[in-house]
C-alpha cells in the first residue's frame, strides 16, 4: 500500500505576489507534490489541499486518508478554521504524520499539538543558513553527502524557539548574521509524530533544493503510521474492574471523582 500524502499549501503568496510566483508558479504544494513523487514513486500517493478550497481542502475523507500531511501556511494562519485545525491535531493523535514547514511554526494544528506559542526571532534578508546535521545516521538524513545542508539564501528564524523540547533533533541551523535555531525536530503525539523543518521562505527556492526535499520524501517515510498499530484512545475510563485481584481493602468515595 502506498503511502497516502496530502500536501496542504496557504497558496496565496503565488497568486498574490509576482516573485512567489516567478519561484512557485502553480503553487509551492504542486512543487512539494512533484517532489515526493520523484523522489518516492509508488511508495506514494500524493493529493494537494488549499486554504481557499471548502474546508481547506480537508474534507472528513481527505483527513480519514491521509497517512502524511504537509503543512505550509503563512500569511492566513487565521483563516484556518479552528475545527479544521483541531481534526487535524486529531488526526495527529490517532497516528497520521504531520510535516510542519517554515512559517506554520504559529500555525493552528502546530500549536495545538505543541501547547506552546511556536515564537522565535526572524529577519528577511538573503543569508546564509546551513542546518547541521546533529543526529547521523537518522532515517531523515538518510542521502545527505555532506554533514550540513547548505543553503546560500534563506530568511533567518532563531532562538528561542518557543516549542517542547523535541524528541529528536536532527538539525540546527547556524545563520550568516549570527543567530542558531532548532530547524529539524520530532514529536510523537498520541500515535501520530510531527516533523518541524525550517526552511522554505516563499521568495527563495528552497523547496526546489535536492536535499531539502530528500528530507522532507525521507521524513514522508519515517514519520508513516505504523501498519497494525493499537488504535489511539481517545477517552479516559474508569477501570473498575482490575485484570488480577488487588489484596489491599479500599472504600472509594465516588464524590472524590464527581465533576
Ligand atoms: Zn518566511
């Protein structure tokens, strides 16, 4: 079975703004799509949404057969619905990977599965980044000649980053003005993980890049739902009854519990 993506893209810059579209122009998700397809074949299936399109494109079906969603917001984070947002971080739990690129940092599903405000410095100007590879030999680095991923113009995102400390960190930016940043980290949340990855400013050709999207096709791989996987519990019942006897003696006060 392929693995089933969504690439979901704000795609407003591109209509809006002449050198967004000069970079993307059907799109920053149809480069991303075409990307996955190269580089992954039939070990994917690859389906777009956008934030005009009814519900953003992620209909009940769509969310339901997604096993990776991309994200790509930047300008029209409001816009989201925020029942949109919550069946997303829903789906999260429940085991669907969740890629989260440059500016939805503050966007709604990111920050609902962080529980932080995804704040962080940035300044747009035409700088260095090279994100240093920290963690070798993880899956998501997997193709990478070099140590660092090199990138001669990018916007600047830095420290702090307002996020939990993550469960991997697999990069960490180095800036030509100076500044350091957290830009490959993992979550696991519930059943499902999430993928932060810095880069991607929308006037700069960074998903055009070969190994920003070797990451981001290694990142589809690894981050998929585990096939046969207990279904994520989406509760929180009283377990009366114990599975082997309990000795002690115990009177409970059933106001203790009341809501
Ligand atoms: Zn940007």
């Amino acid at each position: 079975m392929p693995i089933r993506v969504t690439v979901w893209n704000e795609f407003r810059h591109e209509k809006s703004h002449e050198a967004v579209k000069k970079v993307y122009p059907k799109g920053m998700h149809i480069t991303l799509k075409g990307a996955l397809e190269k580089l992954l074949g039939d070990q994917v299936k690859v389906g777009t949404a956008t934030l005009d399109e009814p519900d953003h494109g992620l209909s009940e079906k769509v969310l339901k057969n997604t096993d990776v969603m991309l994200w790509w917001g930047h300008m029209a984070h409001g816009e989201v619905k925020d029942e949109i947002a919550a069946k997303v971080a829903q789906r999260v739990r429940e085991g669907m990977a969740l890629i989260v690129l440059h500016s939805g940092h503050i966007s709604k599903p990111f920050v609902k599965l962080m529980g932080t405000t995804g704040f962080l410095k940035w300044r747009e100007a035409a700088e260095k980044e090279r994100l240093w590879n920290v963690m070798p030999g993880h899956p998501i680095t997997a193709g990478l000649a070099k140590d660092y991923i090199e990138l001669p113009h990018e916007e600047m995102y830095g420290e702090h980053f307002d996020i939990p400390t993550p469960d991997e960190l697999i990069f960490v930016s180095w800036f030509e003005g100076g500044e350091v940043f957290r830009s490959g980290c993992v979550w696991r949340r519930g059943a499902g993980r999430v993928f932060y990855f810095r880069p991607g400013h929308e006037t700069f050709p960074t998903y055009h890049n070969a190994e920003v999207q070797q990451v981001i096709a290694n990142a589809v791989k690894y981050l998929a739902p585990t096939a046969g996987a207990v279904p994520f519990r989406n509760s929180c019942p009283n377990v009366k009854e114990s599975l082997s006897p309990i000795v002690g003696e115990h009177e409970v006060d059933e106001t203790l519990h009341k809501r």
